[in-house]
C-alpha cells in the first residue's frame, strides 16, 4: 500500500464567528471564511481525511505531499519523526499542520483495518465525559457581557447535561486591561449559580504576573475550582512550579509551549505543574500526543486535551482515567454548538443528556463530510 496523492484545498462556507485584534473568537455577523481539506489517496484506492482551519496549504502541496508520495501510510511513526524534523527548517510546517497530515494517515489505516482509529490506538472507553468549554468574555448583549450573564448561561449548560464547565474571562482588547478580581466575580456567580456539585475550571487570560495568578488561585480554591490553566508565561516553567507549590488548587499546564512531548517531559522533571495539558493541533497529531499520554501515565499524573478536535476525541478513547474530559467548545449563548458547519453532515461529538460524547464507530476517524457542499465549494 502507497501513497500516490496527497493534496490540500480550501472550502468555502459561511462563518458566523469572528476573531477580535488579539485572536479571540467571538459570534459576528455571516460573513465567507473558509477550512482546508487535506486528501491523502492510496494506490488502493483509501483515501484520509483531515479538517483543519490552520493547517498551511502551502507546505503541504509543494513540500511535504511530494516527499511522501510512494510511502506507506501505515509506517506513521517513521513519517512523523522524519517530518518532525522538517519543520526545523520549514518555519511554515506548524504544529497544526503536522497534526493533519498525521490525522489523514491514522484515518486510512483504520478505514484499511476496519476499525476506528480509537480501537487502534488500545481501546479503553467508547464514551468520555464532557465539559462545557466557554468561550471568552464578551460586550455583546445577551452574550458573555456580565458576571451574572456567564451564570445564567452555565445554569443552561447544566440543564443541558454538563458535568464539568470551563470559563474563558475577559481578555484585551475586550477589557483594556487584564482583571483577575473580575474573573473571580465570573467565577463566583457561576459557582452559587450552579451549585457544588458541578465541577469547575478557569482558562483566564495567560499572561498574569505571578502575584495575581496567586490572587486567582487562592480565590478558586474557596470556590472548590478544580482546576486553574495557563495563567502566566508558559516559558517561565519556574513560575508554574512557584505557584503549584502555593497553592492547593490544581494547576493545569503546559498548553501552548513548543516542543510536543518533550517538554512536557522537562514540566514533570520540575513539578511545574499538577495536571499535563495536551492537544493534537498544539502537538502535531495523535501520534505525539499518544506519546504523552504514556510519559504522565508513568509518573500517575492526568493529563487533560485541549481543544474539541476529533483527534483528541480518539486519544481519550484509548486513555484511562488520567484524561477526565473531552473540551466541549468553544460555546456561547449566541452560537448553536449543536449545529454542523455546512462542510459536515452532522458533529462528530454529539452529547447525550448525561453529558457524555460517544467516540465515533466507524473506520477510520469518523469524519461525517458533505461531499456535494464541499465539492460545490472549493477555491
């Protein structure tokens, strides 16, 4: 089995999401967007899917897809360490795009076997529970405007079956400054809101000095918060391994730190944080993400996945319970998570009344693509 194809194209399609000056996602008027499809087609015929809005289309058509035309899709490892250290010099070969063509390969191999690619990875579970990823703070009426506005909205999600909720606070350009004391206000209403059963999270703005992300700490732990993510300078390890030691509050980390695996090996080596945090975008695909999941597992540390990719969806599948959660998200009282974007047939991440997302069946990863849309609309 060969790989004779591998190609990358955008899809047009209506977007009803916005990002503000500093990245941040917000609901905003319909206006045309567009994701990237990228295809890898075998010489029998099996072809992988992956979706991704960030993935560089130009690194894969004219670097990457020329490389490994004749190689065998099922020898993923070696073709993930080879392209691995490309991206020393291809400055473009992102994380996010290592991810998709990872993603593409794990696909053809479960659509090959049979199987879905959580069975391949070592099945542990076929259903994880979910929590309700927030999304950050907002200006918008009838939005994510107010402290007691993310409290009504998270009673919404607990009706709706959430477990487990996570709160993004307000960040610039929304705010002009960062406000812990406002992001206890949030965190506060939520919690008298939803009562003390629901499990908690904060995900504030990531660049607090050491004195306020302490501040925020000890606040959440009066509230029972479970855990508190990202709040300083991922690159300082030394301040997470400072605030861990102050505070009895879990401190979930790293997220957005270069070097996959093996950094968050040197954040186990200094007890910088008390819960890992992976993802596939940020880690370039299960493949590597599998990899950490085995190096906490080692130490008996959780290791909690970011974000609401599919792949991640498959990883927690073959996870045991050192990974609680699957991020539901982003969601917002304007937005109808629920809804596929036109490029889907349907989500891939349905949840059930008791909060609980079922990991695909089918071969491969389960991508549920709208063959007419997309073909209706490629750029």
């Amino acid at each position: 089995m060969k790989i004779t194809k591998i190609e990358a194209r955008k899809v047009r399609y209506t977007s009803v999401m916005v990002r503000d000056a500093e990245g941040h996602a917000h609901p905003g008027e319909p206006h045309d967007a567009t994701l990237r499809l990228l295809t890898v087609v075998c010489d029998d015929g099996t072809e992988g899917y992956a979706v991704s809005g960030k993935m560089v289309m130009d690194i894969i058509n004219n670097v990457v897809g020329p490389a490994l035309i004749g190689e065998d899709p099922f020898f993923r490892e070696r073709i993930w360490q080879r392209m691995r250290t490309w991206q020393r010099l291809h400055s473009s070969f992102t994380d996010h795009t290592l991810c998709a063509l990872d993603a593409a390969l794990w696909d053809i191999c479960g659509k090959k076997c049979g199987q879905p690619v959580y069975r391949l990875l070592g099945a542990y579970r076929d259903k994880v529970p979910a929590y309700g990823s927030i999304m950050v703070g907002d200006d918008i009426p009838g939005g994510l405007d107010t402290p007691q506005a993310y409290a009504d909205y998270a009673v919404k999600l607990v009706k709706r079956g959430y477990k487990a909720i996570k709160l993004h606070t307000w960040m610039p350009p929304i705010i002009p400054e960062p406000d812990p004391k406002l992001d206890i206000k949030a965190c506060a209403a939520v919690r008298e809101a939803v009562g003390p059963d629901i499990e908690l999270m904060l995900d504030p703005y990531h660049d607090y000095s050491r004195s306020q992300a302490y501040y925020l700490a000890k606040e959440l732990e009066k509230l029972n918060f479970l855990w508190l993510e990202e709040p300083m300078d991922e690159s300082s390890m030394s301040s997470y391994r400072w605030l861990s030691e102050q505070s009895n509050l879990l401190i979930c980390g790293p997220e957005t730190m270069d070097g996959k695996n093996r950094t968050r090996a040197e954040w186990i080596l200094a007890n910088a944080s008390d819960i890992g945090r992976a993802g596939v975008e940020d880690n370039g695909g299960i493949t590597n993400v599998i990899k950490s999941v085995h190096l906490y597992e080692s130490f008996g540390m959780s290791l909690e996945l970011h974000d609401n990719q599919l792949g991640n969806l498959h990883v927690l599948g073959a996870m045991g319970i050192e990974g609680k959660y699957f991020e539901r998200g982003l969601l917002h009282p304007l937005i109808d998570y629920e809804k596929p974007n036109p490029l889907f047939n349907s989500i891939y991440d349905p949840m059930d009344e008791e909060g609980m997302v079922t990991i695909p069946s089918v071969p491969g990863l389960g991508w549920d693509l709208n063959w007419d849309y997309i073909n209706d609309n490629f750029i």
